[in-house]
C-alpha cells in the first residue's frame, strides 16, 4: 500500500481489519491440521489480494468477511453442541 493511500484509510477502519484477520486465525484452531492450513493460506490470501481496495470496496470486503465469520462460529458452536 503507497503512502498516499494509508492518508486515506483511518486508524479504527485499520484496527477493525487487524481484528478480523486475528478472529479468523482464531477460529481456525479448533480445525485438523490440514484444513486450518488451507483455511489460513486463503484467509491469508484475500486480504493480501485486498490491500489496494477502494474505501467502498474494503467496506463490502470487510462486512462479507464479517459475515463469514459470524457463520463459522455459529457452525463451530454447533458442532461442539454434538459431539
């Protein structure tokens, strides 16, 4: 990212994405080994791939990676709830 980007990003639009890279990793480790690799290497990916996003494109970015954690929680509570 060149400088004159960072000028435009804000410091909390910069902690809410470190946040939601460090929930995603988080979550991972209750996966097997093999898929927490795969999960994390994508995870790693997208937001490499997403850095010279517009504002409005971070935006949807960030609230679909939003999602998609709120859904592998949900998916992770009830996986626990059966064994």
């Amino acid at each position: 990212m060149s400088q004159s980007t960072y000028y435009f990003v804000s410091k909390t639009h910069i902690q809410s994405v470190k946040r939601l890279y460090k929930l995603l990793f988080q979550l991972h480790k209750s996966l097997p080994i093999e898929l927490r690799d795969i999960g994390n290497s994508y995870v790693r990916s997208e937001f490499k791939l997403h850095k010279q996003a517009t504002p409005d494109q971070a935006k949807l970015f960030l609230t679909e990676w939003a999602v998609i954690l709120i859904q592998k929680k949900k998916f992770y509570f009830i996986l626990k709830c059966l064994k």
